[in-house]
C-alpha cells in the first residue's frame, strides 16, 4: 500500500508519504497549531513520536519560510537523501525571506551545504525496484527571473498503480510556462488524477494550460484561510470528483476539491487487492 498524508499546517505545506517497502518520503517542512491548543505541531517530531526515525528522503520545493517552518527540527531525525532547488544561491534565499525567519533560513542553507553526494541506484528509494513499485518524478523550473523564489519550486509527480499525484511547491504563470515547454514533465503529469494546488490554492498559483492535460478526480488545498485571491470553487470545477470518507462520523462523499482549512489532515491510500487496484481519501 502506498500511503500519502498532506498535513494540516495551516499556511504552510507539507506531506509525508510511505511506500510498501516502508520507504519514507517527506514533502517540505510546514508547521502548524494542534486543534483547541497553542502547540506547534511539527511534522517531523511527529514522525519521530510514532517511532520513524530516518526519512529516506526529503524534498523541499522551495526554500520560503512557510515551507520550511520545521526546519530546526531537522537533525531530530536521520534525512538519507535531500532534493532542494540547488540552482538557488544564498542571495536568492535570503532577500526571498523576512529577517524575523533568519534563523531557520541561516538552518536551511547549513543543512544543503551538508547534502552533496550523489545516492548510488542501490540506495536510491526513488528507484520502483527499492520502494515497491512507486515512481517518484521531480521537476525544478530554472529560467524564471529570482525574485520571486515561488517560480523555482520543485514539482513532484508521484505514480503507483495507474495513478498520478502532483505535489507542486508555489509555482505561478512563469514557471509552469517553462516546465510546459518540456515533453519529459508533459508525458509525467498526462493523466494525473490528484493535483495539489500550488500556492495554497491562489489565483497566482493557477495556471488553465496544465489541465489540457490531465483532468483530476481531487484537487487538494493546503492552507488555513480563504483570502480574496482563493480559487477554491474554480478548483472545484477542473476536478471530476472522488468519494472521500470523513473519520470523524464514519460518512462518505463525493468531493471535487478539499482543503486543509475546512477538512483538517488529509490521507491518500493506493492498493491492490485480487488483482485490482483501488484508491481511498479520508479526512478528519
């Protein structure tokens, strides 16, 4: 079974995905507020609470602060394997980030500086072999002007099992423009069934072209409020629907989009059972 959960962090975004061969994956560093407490809730002490303690690998699709709020918690795990927008210099990063955020931007340059060597195919767990049949893609658009940091974020495609799910960072027109004009990243998104709005589901995030190529049963939205700039029911629109079962009253429902905001941490599940694949969302 694959298993992906996009975690409620309010404005900020982060997800973490086991593979059947228990690999571990995490998509970017988002922090959040436990429900009726003031707590931080971290993602990565999370995984550590629950005994996962090594992450086999961890992609942050761009370095903004509400994408690496976790950040000093890095070393309370083991990271094996670390994909960053590494074109970006240190220039970029820092005039892209408040000075209230330096600490955990000074945290983030430390740690790519750490990660420079090259994972044989052995260790890879991006390889179908390694992790039990998922595919794992990461596309890094380069080109765009880096002032806006958001038009370099990484685009993870990940496929088992005849389905797609896009994790996009924050990108916007610019950048999705560019990473249209290769075939490569086409032929990865044709058919994707689950796409994760970029830009916390932003007008600036949305980009009409990309759906000529695929057409989503879910669009999922990771953020904690809607702003005079969210799409939610254009989102709604694109996607065709998909049955999603609520854990909190056992009830089930077709949706076309979910949000973090409303429907709290969202679970993704892929499998097969007697020879036939199926695929199931839960919310909270």
């Amino acid at each position: 079974m694959l298993e992906i959960t996009i975690w409620d962090v309010q404005h900020g975004s982060s997800a973490y995905i086991k593979t059947p061969k228990d690999k571990h994956f995490v998509i970017d560093l988002g922090t959040g507020r436990h429900k009726n407490t003031q707590s931080e809730f971290s993602p990565l002490l999370y995984l550590k609470n629950n005994c996962i303690t090594t992450i086999d690998q961890l992609v942050i699709t761009h370095p903004h602060t509400d994408h690496i709020d976790d950040i000093l918690n890095f070393d309370k795990v083991f990271t094996k394997c670390l994909v960053v927008p590494s074109h970006l210099t240190e220039e970029d990063i820092r005039k892209a980030n408040p000075s209230s955020d330096s600490k955990k931007v000074e945290k983030y340059i430390e740690i790519i500086k750490r990660y420079c060597i090259e994972v044989n195919d052995a260790d890879n767990p991006t390889k179908p072999e390694n992790n039990g049949g998922v595919k794992f893609e990461w596309f890094v658009p380069n080109t765009c002007g880096r002032s806006n940091i958001n038009n370099h974020s990484t685009v993870v495609v990940i496929e088992y099992l005849g389905v797609k799910v896009i994790i996009p960072g924050d990108n916007e027109t610019a950048s999705w423009k560019e990473l249209l004009e290769k075939d490569f990243f086409i032929k990865a998104i044709e058919g994707a069934n689950i796409f994760v709005a970029s830009h916390h589901g932003r007008e600036s995030g949305y980009y009409a072209d990309l759906f000529n190529y695929f057409t989503p049963y879910l669009t999922i939205i990771s953020d904690d409020h809607v702003t005079d700039t969210s799409i939610t029911d254009k989102y709604s629109k694109i996607a065709t629907g998909w049955e999603v079962y609520k854990r909190s009253d056992g009830s089930c429902q077709k949706r076309n989009c979910i949000t973090t905001r409303s429907d709290g941490t969202i679970n993704i599940k892929i499998w097969q059972q007697n020879m036939i694949n199926y695929m199931g969302v839960s919310i909270d």
